[in-house]
C-alpha cells in the first residue's frame, strides 16, 4: 500500500522553491557582486577623505 501525502503540503514546497528560484535569478540580473560592492565602498571613503581634507575649520 502506498504511503498518503498531504497534497497542501507538496503544493507550498514547490511555491516556495519556485519563489526562491525567481528570487536567486532576479539577484544574479540586479545584484551588485563582491568586488563591486568593494569598489563602491572604496570610492566612498575617497570622497569622505576629501571633503575631510577640503573642510574649513573655524
């Protein structure tokens, strides 16, 4: 005799692994990489120093 399943429960599996598949495909499309989330820290500080190096002080 075969074993009873809860169909509800297969249903919300294959919602939820297809939701993270979308989800995993639209990061890879508009997801910023490691290297450029390190440039653009990186440019940050840059420009930090330079408007520290620029400031007038009273």
């Amino acid at each position: 005799m075969s074993q009873i399943v809860n169909l509800r429960r297969f249903r919300k599996q294959a919602a939820r692994d297809e939701a993270r598949s979308d989800a995993a495909a639209r990061a890879a499309k508009h997801g910023r990489s490691k290297a450029r989330k390190a440039a653009e820290t990186e440019a940050e500080a840059r420009r930090e120093r330079l408007l520290d190096g620029a400031r007038l002080d009273d």
